[in-house]
C-alpha cells in the first residue's frame, strides 16, 4: 500500500506530506482547491512525463516521494527489483522523483538511480490509476486481452499457449537460421573449399611451428656448441702433448690399488675413482656423437627445409591473421561448414518437421486459448452489463468482441476489443470511441469490483468517478468503492458526500494565502471536522445539514 505521500514545490503545493491508511481514502474540497495536483503528483511518481512548467513559481525543482509497503512483495514486482538491481528493505519501496527546471531530472527507488522506462514499469505494478488522464489502463490496445487472460480459465489456456509459442517461434528461428546459414555458405562455397585445401595441405601438426623455431635456434648456435663439446673431447684425450684423462686415472687407481693392501681404508676411494672413470668414458663417448649429430642436422638441406616450412605457416596466418592454433581451428570450421553444406538438405527437412510439428502443437493451444477466453467472456459480459445498470448506464451493455488474426501471434488467435452501450438505442461501440472520462471510470470501477480477488495491482485511485452523477446512483458508486477498498487499497477523489461519508481516512484539500503566495494544503478530518466538511458538500451548513451528515457516518460522531 501507499503509506506516505510528500509533495514538494509542484504547482500550488510548496510542501506537503500525507500518511495513508489502508481501506478507502477520500480527498474532498472545493473546486480549483488542488486536488488534480495530488492526482498529477502521484502520476508523475508512476512515470509520466514531466513537465518544468509544474514546478512551483520561484523554485527550481520540485520532488514528489512514496513509501510502498507491502506484507510481502508480489513475485512480478519482486523480479522486477531483482531486474534493476534494488533491494527492497523490509519490503517497503521508497520511489523519489526529482524534476528540474535545468532538465537533469533524477528519479530513485531505495537510492538506487533508474532510468524512466523502470520506473513506468514499476508504477504499472503498484498502481492503477483511474480518471481523465494518461494513466487510463483501460484505453491500452492491449488492456481488453489482458483483462480477459487474467481470469479463469483463460489464465491457464494462456500459460499453456505461451509455452507452445515460445517452442513454435524457436523452431521457425531455428529454421530462418539454417536457411540464412545455408545461403551464405553455398554462396561461398568456392572460397571454403579452396581455403580447406589449402590449409589441409599445409597438414600443420599442434606444436610445430614452435618445435621448428626451437631446432632453428639450436642450429643457430652450432659453431659455439661444436667448439665447447671439441675442447671437451681434447681434454679429455689429453690434448696438448699431456697423457689423456682416462690414462691418468688408471694410473692413479693402480697406485690405490697398492695402498689397498697395506692400508683398509684407502679402499672406499677404489669405488670412486671406478665411478669417475666410467662417467668420464660415457662423457666422451656422447662428445664424439655429439659432434657428429651437429654436423649432420646443420647440413644446408636441412636448413633450409625447416625455413621452408616456416615460411609456409607463417604465410597462412598472416593471410588468415589468425596464429598456428588458429589455423588448426579455422581448418576445422571450414570442414563443418563444408560438412553443413553436404547435409543441408537432411538438415533442412528434419528442421522443417520440428517446426511443423511445434506449430501443430501451438495451433491446438490457441484453439483452446480461444475457447477458454469465450468461456470467461460470458460471465464476465454478463457481469459487467449489470453493473453497468448500477452504475448509472440505464439499457447499457458491454461486450468482449474477438477481431481474428491473420496468423498465430504472440497473443494467440485473436485481438480483443471492448465494445459498450452506454445509452438505450445506441449501437455497441469500442469503448475508447463512445465513453467519457468520467463513464471510463466507473466502467473500471465495476471491473474492478468483479477482479478484486484476482488483481495483484495493490493501489487503485479514482479521480473524480462521480463525475456527472448524483442520487441513488452516486450511493451505488459508493458502495462499489467501499467493497472495493476490502481487498485493495482505494483512493478517491470526489465531490459526493455519499463517498465521503463510508471513507476510512477523509482529507480536505484547499487553499490559503501565506507570506502573499498562494498554497495548497490538506488537512485529515476527525469528528466534527468531517461533520461540517459533508454538511458543505450537501450544500450548507445548517443543523439539518449536520443531522443529515452524522446521519451517513452512523452516529459515530455526534458526540
């Protein structure tokens, strides 16, 4: 529900603040007092557009804030949240509407900044608002569907539609997909075969142009290698006239050989020396191959078919702009486009009879989906024909009419649209062509009325419902409007004493003159106060005019 209303330099109002309640609230007052402007301020906090001409003569922006509360927040509304990053703590909302002269107007929910569009969203989910202006949800093209899909059993023929369109519109995009894929590769047939050859040719191996580059690097280095390993080899042959490594050792191992016998413990240097003698055989042996191996892996063949290669893969990844790996890849994908263009035709057809199929399944549902809706049409017709006589539209009628598609759409088989008579005689008519504001009014009235158990929307307001209407029908408007407020939070504008009088929170609206500017103010009425304020929308102030008005209230107040 809507528990605080705070209204800063917007037109007459240059500060106002209003705690609600729940039931029906009623806002009373002479005309001219300000009381569209409160109506205008809670539509521009859902939303509409603004205007810098609304700020109050001498400031420079106006703000309108709302506190929502709620015992837990609807599902629709907590996605919604979710979707623009707020957090609802304790399940209240605080929407904060700044409007500029300067044009840098600011709109905020619990402090997070949203854009327009969010919060227009936001405002179709917390209120409906009702009465000659913007916000009129019953004009919307799509609002007689939206209606309808709401009750029972339309809302699950609808559901169940939606799922089957959902998959129907999958498989025609699957389909428009292939066929555009299909198109683009057979018009590029030539330059995916050649480009497949080329690169399969290529045969290029993971790794390798990474191995070629590293046995490059080793050749590079040949001469340095090659003269380290042949100064390895001459020590230890013994190069410069001197006995060889392997010469010395065995000479130096004999000698230990002698001490051995003399002395035990020269026996573990036996063990090392043969260790070292082996070590510096295998050593030698692997220079000598070393040496050879370098030779032949640095013959001018060899080079140059190693740059050769190279020169090949790098050719093909500046021509793809791609890397190695990249060239692998893009082989890959070329030969399952190829492999797509082989199959397209067995693709196409299995394609085709899933969508077939689907839309079989979803033409079956949008046949029960009409049928469910003229089932909830009937009593819904009925209904609101009869509430019509209530309300005030002697011989009126209303009508749910199917306008048929051409096709499946998103909405099913069929558009609808609400017709209305709202005079004896006349022919039914759209209702956006034959009622008027105020009539549009009490036509939501009474479809709210037979909603309210299912509308999740939590606030209603009525701007002036009682427009051109008074005696038994303005108390019938009443009653409708006190039922109403039982399961939704409903505020009113009115000059009816027959609503003021069941409201559960009466406000008067007027206007006083402070400091030389004129401004509009609301008072909450109590006791006497909401005596005289009926007395004088009963047109006096007498005491039979205050009989009268303690009379509506139940005696309630005639202490």
């Amino acid at each position: 529900m809507l528990r605080e209303l705070r209204i800063r330099n917007l037109a007459l109002i240059d500060d106002l603040a209003l705690v609600l309640d729940a039931g029906l609230t009623v806002f009373t007052g002479e005309t001219g007092a300000g009381k569209s402007i409160l109506v205008g301020a809670i539509g521009l906090l859902l939303g509409e557009r603004a205007s810098s001409e609304a700020i109050r003569s001498g400031a420079e922006e106006a703000e309108m804030s709302g506190v929502f509360e709620f015992a837990s927040l609807p599902p629709s509304l907590a996605r919604l949240c979710a979707e623009s990053g707020i957090a609802p703590d304790d399940n209240t909302l605080i929407i904060r509407r700044t409007i500029a002269r300067n044009g840098k107007n600011r709109l905020r929910i619990n402090q997070v900044p949203v854009p327009l569009a969010s919060l227009k969203a936001l405002g179709d989910l917390l209120v409906d608002l009702h009465g000659q202006h913007e916000h009129q949800s019953l004009l919307r093209p799509e609002a007689p569907r939206m209606v309808i899909d709401s009750l029972s059993p339309a809302a699950e023929a609808r559901s169940a539609y939606d799922e089957t369109y959902g998959e129907f519109t999958a498989a025609r995009s699957a389909l428009e997909d292939h066929d555009r894929k299909a198109a683009d590769l057979a018009s590029r047939r030539d330059v995916l075969e050649f480009e497949y050859t080329e690169l399969a040719k290529l045969g290029l191996k993971a790794g390798e142009e990474h191995a070629i580059e590293e046995k490059l690097g080793t050749i590079s280095s040949l001469s340095e290698r090659t003269e380290c390993m042949a100064a390895i080899v001459k020590l230890l042959e013994g190069g410069g006239g001197g006995d060889s490594l392997g010469r010395r050792i065995r000479a130096v191992r004999k000698n230990l050989e002698t001490l051995a016998k003399y002395d035990p413990s020269v026996q573990g240097w036996l063990s090392d020396i043969d260790g070292a003698a082996s070590i510096l055989s295998e050593l030698d042996t692997f220079a000598v191959c070393y040496l050879e191996n370098a030779e032949s892996a640095a013959d001018a063949p060899s080079i140059d078919a190693l740059n050769a290669r190279l020169a090949k893969i790098q050719r093909l990844k500046k021509k793809y702009q791609c890397s190695s790996g990249g060239l692998l890849e893009k082989q890959a994908n070329l030969k399952a486009d190829l492999d797509t263009l082989e199959n397209v035709d067995a693709d196409r057809s299995l394609i085709t009879k899933r969508l077939g199929a689907a839309e079989q399944a979803c033409a079956r549902a949008a046949k029960r989906l009409t049928q469910a809706r003229k089932k909830a049409c009937e009593e819904f017709d009925a209904s609101l024909s009869a509430a019509m006589a209530r309300l005030g539209f002697s011989g009126g009628e209303w009508k749910t009419v199917f306008m048929p598609e051409k096709a499946l759409a998103p909405h099913g088989l069929e558009e609808l649209r609400f017709e209305v008579r709202t005079n004896p005689g006349e022919p039914l008519l759209p209702l956006a062509k034959t009622a008027s504001g105020g009539e549009i009014s009490r036509l939501m009235l009474a479809i709210k009325t037979y909603m309210a158990e299912k509308d999740h929307v939590p606030v209603l307001i009525f701007d002036e419902i009682d427009a051109g209407i008074g005696g038994m029908l303005a108390g019938e408007v009443a009653k409708a409007l006190k039922t109403l407020s039982e399961t939704h939070q409903v505020v009113c504008i009115s000059h009816l004493h027959h609503i003021a009088s069941l409201a559960d929170s009466h406000y008067r609206v007027y206007k006083v003159v402070e400091a030389d500017r004129t401004v509009t103010r609301a008072k909450r009425l109590s006791g006497e106060e909401k005596i005289d304020e009926i007395s004088r929308m009963l047109g006096d102030t007498t005491d039979i005019s205050k009989k009268h008005a303690r009379q509506l209230l139940g005696k309630k107040t005639a202490s």
